[in-house]
C-alpha cells in the first residue's frame, strides 16, 4: 500500500517541512515538499496524490482557505492539517471541511514524527477502503452484510509479514463484538483475539502456505466476554496488496452442545459402570459390543470372554428361539415388549432367574443398537419359593423393611436376617454370632446374658454406634421355627437424626453464649452512653470534664454501631443480599486509606510503642480486578485485630502476587498470637479463641467470621499462621480477577 501512495508536503517553514519529508520518505516512497502555496495548487491540478498535509498558516494564506480553493477548483484530496499554535477555531473549520485529523505541532521529533507517520498511515487505510468499496458496492453489499457470520478485510503488513489494520467488517461483527466501524478502523486481528487463543503468524505462514485456512478462536468483545468462534480466512490480491477476507462463525452453541454432550456422556457412562443392574449393549445382529460389570458378574465371565459373542449363546436352551424372535420384533418394530423373565446359565453352569428389558438407542452414526437391562433375581426367586412354603406373610413383610432385621436363639446364632441386614452386616449362616457379626464382639453383650433368665419379658432398646453409624436397637422376644427363645433385633439408622439433635444442641449451646456476651457488648457502651449523658445535665461542670464525657460517649456509640453493623453484615450475607461488585482495585489507594486508618486507631488506644509498616509489592503490570470495598473490610478488622492484641513490637501489612494468581495481604503482628487448638474456633460464628482474651480485650467474636465470609464471597480465603506469645500472620488470599464459579464453589450465596 505504502510504496505506491503519493504525499504532499504544504508548509511555510522550509526547514520542518525537509526534515518531515526526510522522515516519511522511510516510511513511504513518494512524499513531495512545497513551501509555497502556487506551487503546490499546479502540482494538485497536474499530479495524483493521495494525501495533503498541510500547516494552518501558509506563506499568503491560511490552511482551510487553500482548501476552500482546492474545492472551488474540483479537487478533492484527503488532507491533514498541522497547527503550530493550536488555533480551536481552526481546528473547527479544518474538521468541517473533512479533515482527516488535526495534528498540534510539537518540537519533540522523536516522538512527533513517528505519531504523523502513524496518523497517515491510517488515512491511506481510510483511502483504500473507500477506492475499493466504491467501485464494487453490489458485491460490498451482498458479501459483507448479507452474511449471518461476522466479516473482516484487512491487509498483510508488506514490511513485517503480519496482520495490518481493519479495512472493513460487516453489521454482524459490529453488532456481536460492540465495535463502531470507526474503532475496528484501529485495530488489527491480534486485538480481537483472547490472549493466547491463537499464534497470529503461523496463521499467515498458512495463508501464505495454502491460500486459506480454517481455524478456532475466541474474540473478546468491547465489554470484557468470550465468544468462541471459528473462522475460514482466504488470501487474495487486492489492488496490488495481499488481503485477507475472514468468515468468523459464532460457535457458542455449538460448543455447549458438545461440552453437554461429553458431560451427559460421562455422566451416564459412570452411573452404567456403577448399577447393580446388568446392562449390555448389542448390534442389529445381536453381537455383544458393550457389557458392564455388574452384566459380567451376572453371567460369571470377563468382559473379554463375552465381547463379541451372539446374545443367544448366553440364554438358556428353551428360551433361545423366543429371544431370538423378540430381538428381531425390536429392531422391526421399534417398540420394547417390557420386562421379560429369562433363564440363563452362567459360566459355571448355574441356573439363574433374570428380568430382562431391551430398548433401542441411535448412535453417532446414526447405526440402531439394543441397550439390554438384566437384572439378577436369582436369590428373590428362591426367597420368593421359600415364603410360599412357610411364614409368607411374614417374611415379606421382614424383607419389605428397610431397617436391618435380624433373629438370633438362646446361643446367639443368628438363625434370619432380612435382605437390610445382609445388605449391610453381609451374609449370614447358621453359625453366624450376633454379637460378633454386628458389633464386632468377641464375647454375647452383659444385657443380653441377663435377659436370658426372663427371655418372654425382655424387652430392650438403646442406641449404639456400628460402622461409624449410629443405631437404635430395639430387641424382643418371639418365637421362630424351633428355637422358642428367640430374640428379633430391629437396627434403625438413627445417624441423621442423632447428628441434627446434636447439631441443634450446639446450635442452641453457642447461640445462647453469644447472646450473653452480645448483651454484654450491647449493655456496656448503653450503659456509658445513658451515665455519662446524666453527668452531662450538671450545670457546675468545667468544660473539659464536658469534653471528656462527650469523648467517652461518642467512642461508646461507635463500639455499639459496630457491633450492631457486624450482626446486620452476617444478616444480609445469610439472606443473599450482599452484593460483590467487581472492579479494577487501586491497590496504592486503598493502602493509603487503611494506613490512615489503622495510625488513628493506634492513637486512639495510646500504642505508642507499636511500629506500623506497609509494603506493597505488586507491580503496576497486574490486572487486579475484584470488589475493593470487601477487601477493605476485611482488611480494617484484621488490623484492628493487630492493633488491639498487639502492645510492643510491629504490625506490618505486605501485598504480593503469587504464580498461582492470587494477589495476598498479609497482616502480620507481634501479639499475645493464638494457641494452635484455637486457630480453626475462630473463625466460627458464635465463637471465640478465649474468653480471658475477651474480657481483657473486648469484642463480641464476630469479626473474624465476618472476615472469612466476606474473604469466599469474592473468591478468595484467609490463612492464619500463629504462636502464644510471638504473633500472629493473617494471609488474605484473593483471586487476581474475580472468577464467579469459584465463589460458587465455596458455597458462598451473592447476589452481584
């Protein structure tokens, strides 16, 4: 594009106007220099030129006048105009005469020379654009805007061999990425790209290669999001220059239905493999393609010795021919004839009862496959024989149970154990102990002995924990069979139960502690505020015992109102109605505020021997993105901690980025510190590191909490690191861009 456009020069002083020349001149190759306005007005009307750049003040007249000849004259040129005085008026007047820019001079050439070039570079972009559209507006039209996928013309930067500057997009990419034709004028396919997506070179070594090529991407739009895209550039000759026409086609659907369908995939994959239930998958001509484990223990074979084997050959001899006609009913008609009892011979030559069900499924191929459901009823069947011969009514109904039942005679053998307790204990024999099997004693419980004497009047029930379950245990007397002795034991799995009573206990255990010590919190400044507002009514007070007791009832309100904003701060986090508010967070800012802060707070409270150090290590390169106003909080009551545990020594507050992208505050003091069993008790609700501290110190335990919450809520933690008697180190951990699926994940409730 450069070494075939023409620039003129138009300036009153000779020696500027030569040494911009010299410049350009490495830039493009033919830039032609006047000082003299006659001059330049017959080169205009004999030569072609792409572009003017004229001074606003001219040798016999000033730049928009010579414009306003030019016009009178039918020329029509784009032209820049430089202004020594930065003259707004003219500036104006250049701009309605269709000033492609207006430049202030500056003396600065280093840096003045190479933004002109820039400024006209641009304009011959502008040029371009406009020669080729004009020309060809019906395909303009049909190609760019006709299309639903978004469209990009550019050129390939003849000097460094990579992408140049946008020379038109369609409506789409305006409409998809946010942009004005006017800011993709600015910008080249590197910008649109997310760091990262794709290597921008070996995309043109490919152009270059192979004439076009197709790849994926993901295009940042002018808000900040990720759309996934893929794109089919092609590499064509456009008057002179090579271009690229790019086709950029919005995949997002497309991505989430292939994410979805691996998901559902795995998923599905991984509830087969794990059911009990036999499941196997077979082709049109009943070849076994897929079995899984539960099919295979079924039948007694590995997969391997059943894969590709006829689903016949797996059935027993008098239901072949039957299987064999419903198997070809299916693939007709399409339609399951439901549950269908079968019999089969494992591997070992064992008969077994199964319900089998079969359904049709299509792959990706669009090939019909039999998905075969088996389920082994085997030990129902035989169950099932065993109830009609004796005791039918009740060994359903103990089978029915889901509680774990079983029935032990006087030696402790148990003699029945319902399908629960198998489940649960495992099988059971004749020979089978109670007492060892199910709480794993070597010796018959003291209460069973005792209760032997009187077997008809016993009736027992307690709770134990077994398997680190928790039980209630209720034994009765009956009579089974032959044993007149009996005992049936019920197991009823309490643990739920048990845990949520405890749960409430403590609940109601720490509620009612931390409502002493709020009332506390609460009644002391009261008390102050109504003392001292009495001492206030003596009229024969001196005015600095006014001051004093105006002082003291001034700090007893504010401990009272952030005692208060503490209880509604947990409130409105419980209740989802805190907001995070991520934005660009000026650290420098907010380290100016809390040292502040934290200097009238040591003053306060006469910590004169306290040394208070700031150190912020993150360099100004990082983009940290989060709620600022969260991370205040937090920060202001971990130094409020540090300042009120710390009497002699220092507190020192660090930032620092870390390679796994968490940008960490670390407040770290010379305290009393916290003992080791303390250090996870602190940061529950209701709850405190020691009660000598608090009456010592204050406070009502809510801080650090409301710190932790607060911490999850824009996706971070806190650490604590501690010793008694030589500090204590808070690290607050916070990513360095706020990432909502992590602040999910540590089930955290918001509302942004």
């Amino acid at each position: 594009m450069y070494n075939s456009s023409r620039i003129l020069l138009l300036n009153n002083k000779p020696e500027r106007a030569k040494e911009l020349q010299s410049f350009l001149l490495k830039e493009f190759c033919g830039v032609d220099c006047s000082c003299l306005t006659r001059e330049a007005l017959n080169w205009l009307r004999n030569d072609e030129y792409d572009l003017l750049v004229l001074a606003n003040y001219l040798n016999d007249m000033e730049g928009p006048e010579f414009i306003r000849e030019l016009r009178r004259e039918a020329i029509h040129i784009p032209f820049i105009m430089i202004s020594s005085n930065g003259d707004v008026k003219q500036a104006v007047e250049a701009m309605k005469l269709g000033a492609v820019d207006f430049i202030q001079w500056s003396d600065d050439k280093e840096a003045f020379f190479p933004y002109v070039a820039e400024v006209v570079k641009k304009a011959l972009h502008k040029r371009v654009f406009e020669d080729v559209f004009s020309e060809e507006e019906l395909i303009y039209k049909t190609l760019f805007e006709n299309l639903r996928d978004a469209v990009f013309l550019h050129l390939i930067d003849q000097k460094t061999g990579r992408p140049g500057f946008f020379i038109e997009v369609n409506s789409v990419a305006c409409r998809r990425l946010g942009y004005s034709r006017h800011e993709f004028s600015l910008m080249k396919p590197e910008d649109l790209d997310a760091p990262g997506a794709v290597d921008q070179k070996k995309i043109v070594d490919q152009l270059f290669k192979n004439g076009s090529v197709i790849f994926k991407s993901f295009h940042r739009t002018k808000d900040g999001r990720k759309i996934p895209v893929e794109i089919n550039s092609k590499l064509f000759d456009l008057r002179g220059q090579k271009a690229v026409l790019s086709i950029a086609r919005n995949i997002t659907d497309q991505q989430k239905i292939l994410n979805d369908l691996k998901n559902s995939e795995s998923r599905f994959r991984s509830i087969i493999e794990e059911s009990i239930i036999g499941t196997c998958i077979c082709n049109r001509d009943g070849v076994l393609e897929y079995a899984n484990d539960a099919f295979c223990k079924i039948l007694g074979y590995s997969f391997d010795e059943i894969k590709d084997k006829h689903l016949s050959g797996l059935v027993h001899e008098d239901f072949k021919n039957r299987l064999l006609v419903e198997y070809k009913a299916l693939f007709k008609t399409g339609k399951s004839k439901g549950q269908t009892e079968l019999n089969i011979i494992d591997k070992h030559g064992n008969k077994k009862f199964v319900i089998v069900n079969s359904v049709l499924i299509s792959d990706f191929d669009g090939q019909l496959k039999s998905v075969t459901f088996v389920e082994d009823i085997t030990e129902e069947r035989e169950a099932k024989q065993a109830l009609e011969m004796s005791e039918l009514k009740y060994r359903t109904m103990m089978e029915a149970l889901h509680d774990p039942v079983f029935i032990s005679d006087a030696n402790f053998n148990i003699i029945y154990a319902n399908k629960a307790f198998k489940k649960r204990f495992g099988d059971v024999d004749n020979n089978t102990k109670c007492y060892k099997r199910v709480f794993g004693e070597n010796a018959p419980c003291s209460w069973c002995i005792s209760s032997i004497r009187e077997m008809t009047k016993i009736r027992k029930r307690q709770e134990k924990t077994i398997n680190k379950r928790i039980y209630q245990i209720t034994t009765v007397p009956i009579q089974f069979k032959s044993s007149l002795h009996a005992k049936m034991t019920i197991l009823r799995d309490v643990t739920k139960v048990v845990k949520a009573r405890e749960k409430a206990e403590e609940s109601d255990r720490l509620k009612s502690a931390f409502l002493a010590n709020i009332s506390h919190e609460i009644r002391t400044p009261l008390n102050v505020v109504l003392g001292f507002s009495n001492l206030l009514k003596d009229e024969e007070l001196t005015r600095e015992e006014m001051l004093m007791y105006i002082d003291m009832i001034n700090e007893s309100s504010a401990h009272l109102l952030q005692v208060i904003d503490n209880i509604i701060e947990f409130s409105f986090i419980d209740s989802g109605l805190v907001h995070v508010n991520p934005h660009p967070v000026n650290v420098k800012h907010l380290l100016k505020f809390l040292n502040q802060e934290t200097r009238q707070l040591m003053e306060k409270h006469n910590k004169t021997r306290l040394k208070l150090i700031f150190e912020n290590y993150l360099t100004e390169d990082i983009e940290f993105i989060n709620d600022e106003v969260r991370i205040r909080q937090v920060l202001q009551n971990l130094l409020s901690n540090a300042v009120k545990f710390t009497e002699v020594g220092e507190i020192v507050l660090q930032v620092y980025y870390d390679k796994n992208k968490w940008v960490i505050f670390s407040v770290k003091d010379t305290g009393i510190g916290i003992p080791k069993n303390m250090q996870n008790v602190i940061f529950k609700r209701f709850r405190q590191g020691d009660e000598g501290y608090t009456r010592m110190f204050g406070g009502n335990g809510l801080g650090l909490p409301l710190c932790k919450n607060l911490a999850e809520m824009i996706g971070g933690y806190i650490k604590v690191k501690s010793k008694p008697g030589e500090g204590s180190e808070f690290k607050l951990f916070v990513p360095v861009k706020f990432d909502e699926s992590l602040a999910k994940a540590l089930a955290v409730e918001y509302v942004r």
